[in-house]
C-alpha cells in the first residue's frame, strides 16, 4: 500500500508543477488578450473592463491561485471565440482523439509483438533481417508524409477507405472505424518499430535463461515457451516505451487530426493558438499534460504487477 500511496503523492506533486508551468507559459506570452476578446476597435473603457472581468489587473501570483483554484474544480474558463466553456470544448472532442490513439496503439502492438516474437526465435535469420529492414524503413517516413501516401493509395487510387471526416459512434460502428483507419496507420506504422525492436531484444536475453532451457528439455511446445514463459518477463522495457511515446503519438496526432480532418484536441489546440483563444489554450495543455503524467504514473504501477520484485525492492528501500 506504501508504494501506491508514494506514487499518488509523486503524482499530484507533478500535477501540480504541471499546473504552473502550463499556467505561466501562456500568461507570459506577449500580446494583450483583452484586444482578442474586444477587438482593436474597442474603446480604452471596454478593453478596461474586459480586464477586470479577467482580472488581468491583479499580480500574477493572484490569478495563478484563482486559476488554479477554478481549474480543480473544472472552472477552465470560457472560449473567447465560441462562448463555449473551455471544458465543454474539450471534453466534446477529447473522445476523437483518445479513439484515434487506442486504436493506433492497438496496431502498433498488433505489428509489434508477433514480429518481435519471430524475430527473436529466428534471431540473425533472413526472417529476422527482412523484418529489422521493413521497420526501419517505416520509421523513417514523418507520420504527416505516411498521411498522404496512405491517402493517395487508399483513398485516391483503390477508392476503399475515406480520405477525411469523422462519423460519431451513434451513426454506426464501421462507419466511425472507416474514418480512424487511415489516421490510425499513419502513427502505428511508425511507431511500432521501436516497440518491435525493445521487445526483440529483451526477448533474445531471455530465451538463453536457464529457466528457458530446462522448458526446451522437457519437450514444451516452441509456441507456449515464446507466448507464456518468454513473453511476460521481456515486456517490462515494452510498457516503459510505450508511456514515455504518449508525449510523441499525442504530437503526431496533433498533426493527423489536422490532415484528415477529426475534431479531436489536437486541431481544437491548433484552432485555438491561431485565433489566440488563450484560455482554450491553457486548458488543451493542461488536459494533454495532465494526461500524459497520469498514462506514466499508470505504466509505473503496471510493474509492480509485471514484476512483484519492483514493489518490494521499493518497499525495503
């Protein structure tokens, strides 16, 4: 329980720095947000009393704690461009974007493990080579250019797949599967090379364990050794990379919400920084990075279960 509650403690400390980063890395931008809101047509009174509104007049120590106080209540504020309430906003489209990654991830791991389990068990093979060549010759395509060579396959020359748009969940289950296809590929194909590579290698370490050889010599069958004994002790660095890529997959589906056209976070982050909706702003960074801290402190808690030895190590330290 001790080790539970040291993370949770460690959590909300990184939250809460989180929090005041997010905070004063969008209050020291330059710019004056009044002129947004009232326009650069707006009398010195009304830009005033847009100010107080805000309490832009108070030090930034003030607004830090009232923002702060707003947003742990789930107060972020209001959209100066749509007069929708920024949690609103977010959580209407935050669903887009957590479909678009699972299913991402779900490929990616779908590509990675079987390919990695081979790889191992033909280590230094022509099988092992040919696939090490096709994923690094993925890795090296940007997830933006991988976007418009699936587009221009499948959805330009074979006519199979839409090339943009989203279909809420409502209006059918392979509608709205359709439309995450192509974006999803477009991170997976990419991503699921380090994943192969990581889980290769610990693989390799552990088939040559002693606990490995004596299950060879008892005649169990090549499939259960690599899926039962093999495969659970070598995925404690595959959960590692696969929290510390949130950060990147939640960047590249930054960029593939805009090209193919979802409404998740990421274009609703994008929309607001070219309108200077600020306080849109803060709370889409505050979201995502909150986000991210919560995924890694979960990946953290995931070893004490793959591996008990952690917990305890934890404990007597």
């Amino acid at each position: 329980m001790a080790f539970y509650l040291r993370k949770l403690l460690r959590l909300a400390v990184v939250v809460l720095i989180v929090s005041t980063l997010t905070f004063l890395m969008v209050d020291l931008l330059p710019g004056d947000v009044s002129y947004e809101i009232g326009g650069l047509e707006s009398t010195a009174e009304e830009l005033a009393a847009i100010r107080d509104e805000l309490g832009l007049n108070q030090n930034i120590a003030v607004r830090f704690g009232q923002w702060l106080a707003r947003s742990v209540t789930g107060n972020l504020g209001i959209s100066h461009l749509s007069g929708e309430p920024v949690l609103e906003a977010i959580a209407a489209r935050l669903p887009v974007t957590i479909e678009l990654l699972v299913f991402s991830q779900l490929i990616a791991l779908g590509l990675a493990i079987p390919a990695a389990i081979v790889s191992a068990h033909k280590a230094g093979s022509a099988i092992d080579r040919s696939i090490g060549s096709a994923g690094f010759a993925t890795f090296s395509i940007p997830s933006y250019v991988m976007a418009l060579l699936l587009i221009f396959v499948f959805a330009l020359r074979l006519r199979w797949l839409p090339a943009t748009g989203y279909t809420p969940l409502s209006e059918g289950i392979w509608q709205n599967l359709k439309g995450f296809i192509l974006p999803s590929l477009s991170i997976a194909l990419i991503e699921w090379v380090p994943l192969m590579r990581v889980l290769r290698n610990d693989m390799i370490g552990t088939l040559q364990e002693d606990y490995i050889l004596m299950a060879r010599a008892k005649g169990m069958p090549t499939w259960k050794i690599l899926l039962k004994d093999a495969l659970k002790p070598s995925s404690l660095t595959l959960v590692t990379i696969l929290g510390l890529q949130i950060g990147h997959w939640i960047g590249a589906a930054v960029i593939i919400e805009m090209i193919y056209a979802l409404p998740g976070i990421g274009r609703l982050l994008v929309n607001a920084i070219f309108s200077r909706d600020f306080l849109l702003v803060q709370g889409c960074v505050l979201v995502i990075t909150v986000a991210y801290v919560l995924i890694n402190t979960t990946v953290d808690l995931l070893y004490a279960l793959l591996d008990p030895r952690i917990r305890l190590e934890t404990q007597n330290g």
